[in-house]
C-alpha cells in the first residue's frame, strides 16, 4: 500500500518541520564559552514543574512499504505523547550555560539506541557528550543515521538482529536520528554539557535538583513542537516551580 499524492506531501511536511527544528535546536545547545566543572554545591536550589499542552494532538500517517511482519501495517500516529492532564510524555528541559555545580550522574552502562519494531528506543533521549551503542533487535535490514543539524554524525548499516555497534558522540547538540531504509522513523538525542536537565515521564513533571544559586536560562524542547527557552532564578535551598505549556508553532 502507498501513499497518496497528498498523503506524500504532508509526510514531506512533517519531515521539514522535524529538521528545521532540530537545527533550530541545536542551535539552542551550542557548546558554552567554558566547559563545565564539577564542584561543591553548597545551598543548592531546585527547579521542578510539568510541561503541558493544549489544543488538538498532531498526528502523522505511517505506512510501512516493507518489512510489514516487522513494522506493522498503516496507521496514524500521535506527535506528542500528550496523557492526563493535558501532560506531555518525553519533553526534555535543561539549563544552558552552567559554569559549574553538581557531579554528572553515576556512570552506568553506555546509552543505547535500539532499533526495536521499526521504532527507535527510546525515542527522545539526552545523554552527555561521548559513547552511544547503536543496536538493531529487528529481523531485518536497518540503517541509523544521526545528524548534527545537517551534517552527519554517524550512518551505520545494520543488517543483522543483534547487531550492536558504538558510536560516539563528540559535542553538545541535537542529534536527529533518521532510519534510511524505513523513512517514517525519528529519534532525537540531546547532548548537553552539564548534568542539569530533565526528561518528562507520563504525568509530564520534571525536577533538575542541587542548583547554585543565581540566574540562569531554562529551555524546554518537544521535537515536534520546537525550543522554548525562559529566565528563570534559583534561590538557595527553595524550589522554584512553574508549569510550561507548549504551543504548536
């Protein structure tokens, strides 16, 4: 099954809209003019919320050409993951421009991205600069291509299930990850450069703890909606708190 003349059309839109906000979000997390150093945060201040939105759900027309026994058959798909409440489900907020302050969080395992059903998993993720285990669980042929704005951060042609290969990730930025042989399939990767950020879960709240004090610039992304940044200040051992509601551009 193909899509129509129309159908085509308003997949190319979404497409642009994607990529012109990813790049307008990489934009956003540029590299600062000092890297970040860890030291004691004495008196640190939090910031906590949940990220909303209101209005009718954007949805996308998916239709599988091939690899259908793996990748489903056609349907419409929401944008945004939106749950009670109006939350938003996998909305990242972070603080740009952090000269220094808490410890990164405990190393664990690499980041992963899987290629798991003809999706990318998880869909929205933000990691710090450095290694990234690209994975395929699939059956069949995926090629996982991440970009930095336009240019190419990696392009891996993964044939077999159970392939797993490290790449890395050298720069804070948005990295949007295309699949080249399924075309419906989109991830996105925020790198950043300090441990202060947050990815909402279902109920859309999100809280970035054990921050100096002093004036900063909060941003609040949802990839298909695009940045929104906001001043905000925090006071030593007191919780700020605000709710985000994002708005389709």
């Amino acid at each position: 099954m193909f899509p129509s003349r129309r159908g085509r059309l308003a997949v190319a839109k979404h497409r642009f809209l994607s990529k012109f906000l990813g790049t307008a979000a990489v934009m956003m997390i540029a590299p600062p003019a000092l890297s970040y150093e860890v030291s004691a945060v004495t008196g640190g201040g939090s910031i906590e919320g949940v990220i909303v939105y209101r209005g009718d759900v954007p949805t996308t027309k998916i239709i599988p050409t091939k690899d259908v026994e793996v990748c489903g058959q056609p349907r419409d798909e929401p944008l945004i993951r939106v749950g009670a409440d109006q939350a938003v489900e996998s909305a990242v907020v972070y603080l740009v421009d952090v000269a220094s302050g808490k410890e990164w969080p405990a190393p664990g395992k690499t980041p992963e991205l899987n290629n798991l059903k003809c999706r990318f998993e998880p869909q929205v993720q933000v990691i710090a600069a450095g290694p990234l285990d690209v994975i395929n669980s699939d059956p069949v042929l995926h090629n996982t291509h991440g970009f930095y704005g336009k240019r190419t951060a990696f392009n891996l042609a993964l044939p077999n299930k159970g392939q797993r290969i490290p790449v890395e990730l050298p720069r804070p930025g948005t990295v949007r990850i295309d699949c080249d042989a399924h075309g419906w399939m989109e991830g996105w990767i925020y790198v950043v450069d300090n441990p202060y950020y947050a990815v909402t879960g279902a109920d859309g709240k999100f809280s970035i703890t054990d921050i100096p004090p002093g004036d900063y610039k909060l941003v609040a992304v949802q990839p298909f909606i695009g940045p929104i940044e906001m001043p905000v200040k925090v006071e030593g051992g007191k919780a700020t708190k605000f709710d985000i509601e994002l708005k389709k551009k």
